[in-house]
C-alpha cells in the first residue's frame, strides 16, 4: 500500500500518531528534562494514602516521586493505563508507519546504516518498559523491513542490529544485550540471504 492509496483521515491519523509519538520521544530522552513538582520519596510516604486518592479522583493527574527532582516513579489512576489491545494497535501503527516512511540511509552495498531515531527512542522506550515486548515488535519490524521495497537489497539480521546501535538511545550495555538476545532468539528467523 503506498501513502496516497490510504484514505485522507488514516493518513491524519498516522501523520499524527507519528507526530505525537515523536514529540514524546523527544521529550522523554532528553537528559535535561526535570518534572515540576517531583516529590521527594519522604514526603510521598507520609501522603500516599491522600495522593491515592487525589489521583482516583483526578485521572489526568500524576504523582511524580524521585530523590534531586529527578522522577523515578509515578502514581497515577488506572483509568488513564492504557489498555492492551490499544497499546499494540498504536505500537504496530507506528512501527509499519515507520517501515514505509523512516529516512533510513544505507551504505553503498545496500546494507542500512541507520534505522531511524523514531525507531530508536521508542524501542529503547520498549526496552526499558518490558523487554518481550520490545522483542516482540523488533521481530515484527525486522519482518516489515525486509518485505518493504525501499531497501536496495534484503537486510541481514545483523545489518539492522548494527543499524540500531547509534540509532537508539541506549547505553552500551543495553545495546548489547538486545544484540545478543536478538541473535539467540532471532537468527534462525532471519537467515543471511
């Protein structure tokens, strides 16, 4: 299916999840972002029952909790989780969005040099998040990549895992445990054509 055969308000749909998802992964990995109004740990102890139910009340509220303002939790109401079924319509939108339209660049022979930065924040995203599930949708990503026509020739597991690695805004370790996972769980897959 090519841009121009999908119905104009899919393609605002996608346009716009595109859009939203990359301003949130820009947002989210910045390493200067500060929360206002990130509760110390001690104070959010002494008022968890109050902020409990400050956050039922509110949906649209969150509890940021972390040391030097720094978040490293959030409270916030089960009315805003995001139910399975859409979570992974979003994701698989976003992912097949990014197998047809990611400025992927490539090296003389063919192999892709980078995967993308969109790619590369919400996978790392995923990572962090549940790693089967980053799995899950690299496999599936790595199947649209290979089936889609921009790429000169079919990509190697190997070529997309290097292509990930500056892409992704992982450390090194990281990095190398997806690699290993990928090539443990993936290999006999996507065999080198």
């Amino acid at each position: 299916m090519f841009w121009n055969d999908i119905p104009m308000t899919s393609r605002l749909v996608h346009r716009d999840v595109h859009e939203l998802v990359h301003l949130y992964v820009q947002a989210r990995y910045r390493e200067d972002v500060t929360l206002p109004n990130v509760m110390p740990v001690s104070e959010f102890r002494a008022e968890a029952t109050k902020l409990i139910k400050y956050v039922a009340a509110n949906p649209g509220r969150r509890v940021y909790v972390g040391a030097n303002r720094r978040p490293e939790a959030v409270l916030t109401s089960l009315a805003t989780d995001m139910p399975f079924p859409v979570r992974q319509t979003l994701l698989d939108t976003f992912f097949s969005y990014l197998a047809e339209h990611s400025p992927w660049s490539f090296a003389a022979d063919g192999g892709l040099l980078h995967i993308g930065d969109d790619f590369g924040g919400l996978f790392a995203w995923l990572w962090r998040a549940d790693q089967n599930e980053a799995m899950d949708h690299l496999e599936r990503y790595i199947r649209l990549i290979r089936a889609s026509e921009r790429p000169p020739r079919v990509q190697t597991l190997e070529e997309i895992l290097l292509a990930m690695q500056f892409a992704a805004d992982l450390t090194d370790e990281e990095y190398h445990a997806i690699r290993d996972r990928a090539r443990k769980e993936l290999a006999d897959r996507f065999p080198d054509e």
